[in-house]
C-alpha cells in the first residue's frame, strides 16, 4: 500500500473513532512500525498547520 493510501486508512480509522496500535496497522498494512509513527506523524502535522492556519482554504 502507497503513503496516501495508509494515510487515508488511517485517518478514516481516527474519524471513526477505533483506536489503532501501531504494531496491528504495520502488519495489516505490511509496513515497518517505524513506517506507521511516521505516517501518524504526518496525519498530525497537517492537522498543526490547520489549526494555526497555515493551509489555505480553496476559493
């Protein structure tokens, strides 16, 4: 599986409120764990820069 689509994974399992282990998702995924915190840490960044407004809303 690519990076967008485990990010999406991910973040559909967050939006859905299930709680995700990092070990479970790098053996469904079939990624190393390290692969999975750094993803996680993505997801969480884009949020950061939401919130301080850093992304621009499309017109």
């Amino acid at each position: 599986m690519e990076k967008p689509e485990r990010l999406l994974y991910i973040y559909t399992r967050l939006l859905n409120g299930k709680t995700i282990s990092k070990e479970a998702l790098s053996q469904k995924l079939q990624v190393n764990i390290r692969t999975i915190q750094r993803d996680i840490s993505d997801i969480n960044n884009l949020f950061m820069k939401i919130m301080n407004g850093m992304v621009l809303k499309a017109k």
